[in-house]
C-alpha cells in the first residue's frame, strides 16, 4: 500500500480500540510502561478467538485425524479438514487439495526445494533468487546447487531496495530452473512486484516460488491471479499459532512430487516389498499433524477476514507512513529501505550508535522492536551496515505508539549525546 493511495475514511474504518482489547498480551507494561509492541515481523500476538480456538480443541475435540472412527476424532478431522479450506479460500486457491500444512514458511521452501525442484536440477542450471531473501529463501537453495553441481544466481537490488527488473530478465535463462522471491521483504519492507515477475518467468518457461511470510499479514493475496506455482506463509505472522504454516501449491506440480518425509499418513499401504503413497496433500503431511496449529491459522484467518485485508493495509499504510515521517525526523537516523512500495516493516540506523544499543534503551521504555540482521544478512551487507533496528506495525498499532517510539528515540540521543 503506498502511503498516497491512503484515505483518511479507509483508515477510520478500524475501531483499533476494540481491536486492542482482542489481543491480552498487549495489555501488560514492560519495565513499568505500556507495552508498545512494534516486533511484529518476527511475530504477532494472537487474539482471543485464536487462543479460543486452540484451547476448545484441547477441551473439547482432542484426537487424531484421519484415523479414528470415534466422535472426537471424527471431529478433529472435520476442524482440520476445514482449517486446509479456509486457507484455500484465504488465498484464492482452486482447490484444498492444493494447500499442504507445514511446520513454517522455512519448512514449505524445504519440501519445494527436495521434492520439485531437487529432481530437476542439473549440473550446470541455476537457481534464480533476489538479493533481499531472508535466509529460508537462501540457504535451502544454496545446499541444493551444492549437492547438484547447480548455480545460485541472484537478481541485485538497487539503493532503495527495489529489484532491478532488467537484470532480473537478463539473468533468467534456459539454465533457471526455479525463481525463488519474497513477495514483502522483512528486512527492508519492500513490495516486490511478483505478479510481473511470474509472468515474465513463465514466459520462459521457469516455475516460480513466493515466500509470502510478511505478505499474507498485510496485503491480499490470491495466487491465481499472481499464477504462481508455490506461495508459503507461517501462521504465526498472521495472529495464528507458531509451528503451522501453510503451503499453496498447483496441483499439476505436488501430484508429480516426491514425498518430503515419510511416515504414517502420507502412504495407502505398506508392505516389507514396497509403499504406495497417499494422494497429496497428504502424500506431503507425514505423521500426526499440528492439529491445533491448523485449527488456530483457520482461527487468525477468520479474524483478519471478519475486518478485510484491504482495511488492515490502509491501516498499516498510514502508520506506516507517519512512523517512516517520525523517524526520519530524528536527528541521525539513516533508513535502510525506501522502495517505491513498502509494507508494515520500517528499517533504520542511527549515526555512531549500535542497533542492539538502540534496542535495548527502547525496551527499557517498553517499546519492542528488532534489532539485528533480520536472518537477511546480505541485505545488511548489501547497504553497509551490521544490522538495522526493524519498527513493524499490525492491525493493533496506533499513531500514539509512534510517538512512544520517537520519544524512545530521544533517550537514546541523550544516553549517547
Ligand atoms: N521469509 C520471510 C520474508 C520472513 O520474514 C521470515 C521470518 C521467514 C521467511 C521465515 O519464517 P519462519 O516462520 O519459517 O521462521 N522472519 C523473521 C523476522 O523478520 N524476524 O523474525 C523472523
């Protein structure tokens, strides 16, 4: 959401207020002040109904699914089952049969990488990445070419962390095998423009995976308008619970796949001879899955849909682009990130002091930021700097938490004079 395409009726159609008192955790005080809670790329905090919806699981349907004959069991499958839709529908997916649970967005790029690409990789062919991955979108590929004798290629970024579109086209070759992109980048805040970018990669043929961990909180996503072939995302950055994820995947593309682990679940039957597999999505969920991790991602997703996607982002546009106003306006402070679109995270460095310095002194005022690499740290080199201190903003932020964090700011300029 660019800040200009933000009207004051769109940001006044949340009631941030009764939003706030959804979510218990952020009315506590830290170091004897409200807490100001600014951490959430890394993570958000979850709202009563997510809670709600974990906790009647364990007191009312707890069992296996797909196994049971019993009610219970019957009726955690039925919640499980029914948790793989609402992500569907969430994410503008065909069918549910194209949506896999996984423990996280690092795990989906995992099974993408052994199951689909793994196989199809050469000595000789590339990877295609951007220079702003987080390192979930690096490292498993990076094993991969190793293992395979393949290249890791990756599309540079300019100044202000946009990809550089030209040199994205120029490096996508007959030799890619798979583009790999994020479609919001944690570290930098950057909307990349994927839609484009999956179109031009398909017209050479090369499937394309978007990691959509810091996309799916902030903007609406529909993967078959984007044509992507994978898209992955963790609950957890979405108000939902840690250890369950989700990944959309065509459904052309998971009936070729390998399985990923192996186990119970994921086969039709066993015998000493040999094993026949299990259709996907479940050939690709082995063993007992994260029941209530999937109950609760259904839970968040209800709770984001019950206000729109498009009201959260003009919310978090505007805030966005007050803090990024606020911020700068301290004296000293450099930002790390000024793309033409940005969502939710603000990147900055403050002159001659360390961002972990800056962390620190904030949370003394209750506020909670980052401060570090971002698991990004070729972005962090790529601008020159260690790590940066991340401010990221949800539905539950508010324009007096800004001004919580610029005074936080403050302190640090008179700490270090
Ligand atoms: N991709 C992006 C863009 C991310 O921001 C993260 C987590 C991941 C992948 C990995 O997600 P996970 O749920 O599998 O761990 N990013 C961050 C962050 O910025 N601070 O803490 C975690």
């Amino acid at each position: 959401m660019t800040p200009e395409t933000i009207t004051a009726t769109d940001a006044a159609a949340l009631d941030i207020e009764r939003i706030r008192a959804d979510f218990p955790a952020l009315h506590q005080e830290v170091n004897g002040k409200p807490l100001v809670y600014l951490d959430n790329a890394a993570t958000t905090q979850k709202p009563q109904a997510v809670i709600d919806a974990v906790r009647t699981f364990y007191e009312r349907d707890c069992s296996n699914v797909h196994r049971g004959v019993h009610r219970l069991s019957q009726r955690a499958t039925v919640a499980y089952e029914q948790a793989r839709t609402t992500v569907k529908n969430h994410l503008g997916a065909n069918d549910s049969r194209e949506i896999v649970f996984t423990r996280s967005t690092t795990e989906g790029i995992n099974l993408v990488a052994s199951s689909f690409v793994r196989s199809r990789l050469e000595p000789g062919d590339e990877v295609l990445i951007s220079a702003m991955e987080h390192h979930s979108n690096i490292v498993p590929w990076q094993i991969l070419c190793e293992e395979r004798g393949a290249k890791l290629v990756v599309i540079p970024i300019d100044d202000d962390g946009d990809i550089i579109l030209s040199e994205y086209e120029r490096l996508l070759t007959e030799r890619t095998k798979i583009v790999g992109v994020v479609h919001v980048s944690n570290a930098l805040g950057t909307v990349n423009p994927v839609r484009e970018m999956i179109a031009t990669a398909h017209a050479k043929g090369v499937p394309v995976i978007v990691d959509g961990a810091q996309a799916v909180p902030h903007l609406a996503v529909d993967v078959r308008n984007l044509d992507c072939d994978f898209y992955v995302f963790s609950a957890h950055k979405v108000y939902g619970p840690t250890g369950i994820g989700a990944l959309y995947s065509k459904r052309e593309h998971l009936l070729e796949m390998a399985p990923y682990q192996s186990g119970g679940d994921m086969i039709l039957s066993v015998t000493f001879e040999g094993t026949t597999f299990n259709e996907p999505p479940h050939r690709f969920e082995a063993g007992t899955p994260n029941i209530e991790g999937a109950i609760g991602l259904a839970a968040a997703l209800d709770y984001v849909d019950g206000f729109g996607i498009d009201a959260i982002a003009n919310h978090e546009g505007r805030l966005l682009a007050d803090a990024t106003a606020a911020v700068l306006a301290v004296p000293g402070v450099r930002l790390v990130g000024s793309a033409r679109r940005r969502a939710s995270a603000l990147s900055f460095v403050m002159e001659g002091i360390h961002p972990h310095d800056i962390g620190t002194i904030l949370d003394s005022e209750g506020v909670a930021v980052r401060a570090g690499h971002h698991c990004a740290q070729p972005v962090m080199a790529r601008y020159g700097v260690s790590a940066t201190v991340r401010a990221s903003f949800a539905i539950y932020n508010t324009t007096h938490e800004i001004d919580a964090l610029v005074a936080g700011l403050q302190k640090v300029r008179e700490v270090f004079g």
